[in-house]
C-alpha cells in the first residue's frame, strides 16, 4: 500500500489538498492494517485521515530548502522509465 504514497514535497506546482488527503488515506490504511474498515471504526478511521492530512499539510507548508522546485512532469517521466525498465514494456 505505502508504495502509493508519493513525496509531495518542493514541487512546482506545489502538492493539493487532494494529493494530501490521498496520501494521508494510505499512510492510515497502512497503519491501521485495513483498506475498509468497518462501520463501527470508519468515524475513527475518517478523524485519523483528516488528522494526517492536516498534520501533512502543516508540515510541507513550513519545510525551507534551497533547492529548485521539481518538474511533475519530469519526475512522472522519470518514475514510468523506471517502471518500464524494472516491469519491461
């Protein structure tokens, strides 16, 4: 699952909410152990996502580097050659 979890961080354009949230689903699947959890624990399974999301968000607006913004498109080039090379074609 956490293989899905991307970094989000120093790209231009900077990461949305709905990449946050996403994310913070897996982040909390992973943990929890769970992809659907049941009716009796999807409140706390919600509060946890919507806690990680925010936590996430808070976190990559106060990070400072000196290095230049990354390209979406250049690393989402790089990562399929990466794919085609391990998984061929």
């Amino acid at each position: 699952m956490c293989r899905n979890i991307k970094t989000l961080y120093n790209f231009e354009p900077p990461a949305t909410e709905e990449e946050i949230r996403a994310a913070a689903l897996q982040y909390v699947r992973k943990i929890s152990g769970s992809t659907n959890p049941s009716a009796a624990n999807q409140g706390v399974f919600d509060r946890a996502v919507d806690e990680v999301a925010r936590a996430s968000a808070t976190l990559l607006g106060s990070l400072v580097t000196t290095a230049a913004p990354r390209d979406r498109e250049a690393e989402a080039a790089k990562a399929h050659a990466r794919a085609v090379h391990r998984f061929g074609a």
